[in-house]
C-alpha cells in the first residue's frame, strides 16, 4: 500500500505500481491512457485539444505551463467531445494565472470545463527519462480534492487497459457529417479570416484532423470539404476534387486502415494528387505496400530536426506519433522523401509517377515552427499541374 503525502490531491499510477503524487489541476476524476512527454515549450492548448492525442495522457517538459491562459479561438479538435482529445496532463510547477492580451480563462479551470485532469508538482525529468528507458506505460491519472485515493484499484485499472496498439480511434475522432471550411490562419493584422476566391477544391478524409491544417489550405486558396473517415473512394471522387488530403489523428494505423486503405489505394489510383499528414502519411504507405509499426517513446514536440531529402534542407518541425512507418519496408516505387535527424525513422513519402505525397510531422505548425508551411504550396503546385 503506497502512503501519500499530506496535502497531495493527484496521482499518477502506472500499470507497475509506480506512483507519482502532486497537486490534482483540472477536472476532479481519473482518466486511463498512455503516457507520453512532449518537449514544446508553448503551445499547451493546442496539444490537449489534438486528436491525435487521444487515449493519450501528456506530461511537459517544460517546466511552465498556464502562463498565457486559454481563449477560445485556438482549439485544435473539430469535436466539442472531451473524449476526442488528451485524456490528461502533467506538470512540473501549478499552472499560474495567465498573462496574454487574448486569454479568457486559466489553464486550470480550462481543463476542469473540459473534463481533462492534471497533475502538478511532479518531477517530470525523472518521468521523461522513464519513458526514455522504458517506453510509454500505460497508467491512470486522478484527481480527488479530498485526497482519497484507492491506488491498488488504479492500478489494476491501468494494467487492464488494452493500450493503443489494435485501436481504431479515427472512427470516435472523425466528424458525423459533411462540411465545409474556409477559415484562414490567423495573423496579427486581423486575427482568422475568410477564403472568399477559392481556386481548388481539396475533400479532407477526416481521420482526427486539426482546425490548423484547415486554415492552411484555405490559406493557399483551397475550400475544403471535410468527409467522414469511412467515405468511399466514389463519394469522394464524384465530388471532383482538385486534391485530396488524408488528416492527421489518433490510434493504430493498422487498424484505421482495415477500413480506410482499399479506399485510399482507389484514390491513389485515380491520379488525383494526394497528400498525407501523421496518421494519414501510415495509411497512404500502408496503401502503397509498407508496413507500421509502434514506437517506444514516440515524437512529441515542436523541436524535432527533419531533413528533406528533395532539397537538403533541414527543418525544425512539430511532430506527435506514436507509430512510425517502417522504411525498411518501403515499396520501390515509393521514394522517402524526409527523415527524422533524432533517429533516423521515416518522415515522408512520395509515390514514383503520382501527383501523391506524405509526412509523418505536422506542417501547419500548431504549435510550432513554420519551416514545413512549404508543403501546403507544394501541394498547390500538385493540384495545379493536374488541371
């Protein structure tokens, strides 16, 4: 039986009995996920609103979370459902009260709203060096003002948690219906605004995707129509498309795929130019021969060193996966195009002969650098060499 501190009010307890305590932050309650770290040093709102988070616990690195509140207008999700994005978050130091000319609310009381529940006052060094080692547990974060915690019972929780591996999650963090999107990114002259001269038409399979990936291609011209995840290839196709974009989101891309994959090969097929992004660049290799697999520790952050192959260049991106894909197992005709300068793993994809393309990182840099925006201009010019 672990003995808790006085004053402690949150626990994270992992699947091995390893018990961390703090100050709870945020909803009151437990949450089970996986816990992984990421080493943004802003940008916290966007991440717990990410799909790709989803079934997903994060712990910061960086010490100092909360500084610039919450507003309205950065939510990435598309769904209002707290389910579909971090289930949990965990700090170094307590959120403090914001300082930001556009926050309407703390971090705290933001996540309380939410239902995400947090953890303060941990060491999170010695928690990132344990995923480090060990890879990314499974464990059950709570909150409880009273300090009334049954760990042995949260325990059992997290070790009967199936984990992500097998989990289609994209079904939950997909839309329900059809719509259409305009928004651009946001600048300081006026904030968001509106496409009003589209010149392409892109469908977006919707997997999970981010409002930020929206913007970006209403940004470069394009009004996007965003479908459910399991639209067929024909419904897409008969909406004539100038391009079609395969969204980020969460879960096992094996697993998406038992579904989405026959569709995304008709697509590629088609000649339409194609363009992936994080779970949409696994299943368009997927769809082209190569396998994926699930990674230790993952990519968290908005840090991370990616070469493009095409130029030269090295890029610092935000990157947020937990399953890679395999580059040993790339087809012939498929080129990579990127790669990972932390470890080497594939990055990006480009099919011999295809207007069709893919990278694991997420350009619209939410939050990020902008070193990969090129992208959505590099899909442009796709689209307007298929006219």
């Amino acid at each position: 039986m672990t003995d808790l501190l006085p004053g402690v009010t949150g626990v994270l307890v992992l699947a091995d009995g390893t018990v961390l305590q703090g100050l709870g932050v945020g909803a009151i309650g437990d949450a089970v996920g996986e816990v992984c770290f990421n080493t943004a040093m802003t940008g916290y709102q966007e991440i717990l609103t990410d799909p790709s988070y989803m079934a997903q616990i994060v712990a910061f690195t960086f010490p100092h979370m909360g500084n610039t509140g919450t507003n309205s207008e950065d939510l990435e999700q598309m769904s209002g459902a707290s389910e579909t994005a971090a289930r949990g978050a965990i700090f170094r130091d307590a959120p403090t009260e914001p300082a930001n000319w556009r926050a309407n609310a703390n971090l705290g009381d933001w996540m309380s709203r939410r239902g995400v529940v947090g953890l303060a006052g941990v060491d999170t060094r010695s928690l990132t060096k344990l995923i480090r080692e060990k890879g990314m547990p499974h464990a059950v974060i709570a909150h409880s003002p009273t300090g009334d915690f049954d760990i042995p019972a949260l325990q059992a929780k997290a070790a009967a948690w199936s984990g992500l591996e097998g989990l289609d999650l994209a079904k939950d963090a997909t839309t329900r219906q059809t719509f259409t999107w305009d928004e651009t990114r946001w600048d300081w002259e006026g904030g968001y605004d509106r496409l009003e001269t589209p010149k392409y038409e892109v469908v977006v399979l919707d997997y999970g995707v981010k409002r930020n990936i929206l913007r970006s291609l209403a940004s470069i011209g394009a009004r996007a129509t965003v479908v459910p995840a399991d639209t067929s290839a024909e419904d897409i196709l008969a909406r004539k498309p100038d391009g079609v974009l395969l969204s980020n989101g969460p879960g096992d891309p094996a697993a998406t795929g038992v579904y989405a994959v026959p569709e995304i090969q008709k697509l590629v097929e088609s000649g339409t130019p194609v363009f992936g992004i994080c779970l949409g660049h696994q299943m368009l290799a997927r769809a082209l021969g190569a396998s994926t697999v699930k990674m230790d520790q993952g990519h968290h952050g908005a840090n991370h060193p990616v070469k493009d192959l095409t130029t030269g260049k090295v890029e610092i991106v935000s990157m947020n996966h937990g399953f890679t894909v395999d580059r040993d197992s790339l087809p012939a005709a498929v080129t990579e195009t990127h790669v990972s300068l932390f470890d080497g793993t594939n990055a990006g994809l480009a099919l011999t002969g295809k207007p069709v393309f893919s990278v694991q990182h997420h350009p619209e840099a939410s939050p990020g650098p902008t070193d990969s925006l090129y992208l959505f201009e590099r899909f442009a010019g796709l689209m307007d060499r298929a006219k």
